[in-house]
C-alpha cells in the first residue's frame, strides 16, 4: 500500500520532471525574471494555472477529452500558431533590437498588463500543458487510487517551486544581460525554442 508521503514524493517528482523541460512557458518566465517584469505576477499565473489543470487531471477530465480527436488537433494548431508568433516577435528582436541593455526600474501598467496577457496565452494556449499537465499526470494519478488526491498536491507543489525559483532566480543573471549583446542572445534561444516547438505541434496535428 502506498504511504501518503510516497504518494506526495511521486507526485512532486513526476511533476517536475514534466515541467522542467525547455518550453515556451519557462523561456516566458525566465524572461520576466530577468528583465524584473511582473514577476510575481506571473510566477503567480503559471503555479495558479498549474494547480487548476492538474486538479482537472487528477479528478479525471483528461479521459474525457482524449475521447474527442478532435479537441486535441485544434489544440495543436492554435497553440503551434501561438508559439511561431510569439517566437517570430522574439527572433525580431535579435535583429532589430530597440531598447538595448537591460533595465530594471519599474515598468508602466500597460507592461505590466501585456506581460499578465501573455502568460495567460502561453500558458492556457500551450497544447503541452494539456498534455503534460492534464493526461499524462491525470493518469499517473490515477494509479495511486485513493491517494491520488496526494499525488496531485505533490505535482502541485513541485511547480510552485520551479516557478518561483526560475522566475526570482534569474535575477542573478541580471548583471551579464545588462548587456545589449547578452539580452539578444537570450532573445535568439527563446525565438529557436518557441519556432521550434510551434512547427512540432502543427506538424503533429
């Protein structure tokens, strides 16, 4: 019989695991940390969001929608056309860069809203979260029965940790991407992830 702090420690892990992976969503964040944007808020929306889809994996709804081909192929294409917009914009401005260094005073409320819209999009738009986050944790759970609950809170906790420490992290890199070179370089790996992964989801729809 499993233990509830086994149940917990496998959830923790699997959930990492899963998050952890280079993606569109962790490439956002890391920006954000860098660039002390709305950090809070948006290390926020991602464990929030997190939370709310694997409580819908582990209560089942990931089955459910699996039974619908459908809703998976419209899933891809319009994350995969998300992704390759998002990563052009960020490949736009490794060659076309217009505000140089990194800054770190306060932004205004209209930057403050785009980069909380934009984590919404690349978070609840991203096919990868759902198939992550919803079928396959949703199923592992559901091999630990009763403590399947446990599991989840495990996974749960397990991003609140990654996002806090990618997002508040990263402001040890502030230094090196003080420079203009530095910020177009992450700029680069972020526009090569997200293209990336945008061509993958629609060429796999």
């Amino acid at each position: 019989m499993t233990s509830t702090f086994t149940a917990a420690a496998a959830g923790f892990g699997t959930g990492l695991s899963l998050i952890v992976a280079i993606g569109a969503q962790n490439a956002f964040v890391l920006r954000q940390g860098i660039r002390r944007d709305a950090v809070l808020a948006v290390v926020g929306i991602c464990a929030l969001s997190d939370a709310a889809l694997i409580a819908l994996g582990v209560g089942g709804v990931g089955a459910v929608v699996v039974t619908w081909p459908g809703a998976l192929t419209a899933v891809g294409w319009i994350g995969g056309a998300f992704l390759l917009c998002y990563g052009v914009l960020a490949a736009r401005r490794v060659f076309r860069p217009g505000g140089g260094a990194l800054r770190a005073e306060g932004e205004a409320a209209g930057s403050r809203r785009r980069a909380v819209l934009t984590c919404l999009a690349m978070t609840w738009l991203n096919p990868h979260v759902y198939l992550d986050t919803v079928f396959l944790l949703g199923s592992v759970a559901a091999d630990h029965g009763p403590l399947r609950w446990t599991f989840g809170i495990g996974a749960v906790l397990a991003s609140l940790c990654w996002f806090t420490a990618l997002g508040f992290g990263a402001r040890v890199l502030g230094r090196f991407l003080a420079r203009p070179a530095a910020w177009r370089v992450l700029d680069g790996m972020v526009a090569a992830t997200m293209i990336v992964l945008g061509a993958v989801l629609i060429a796999g729809s």
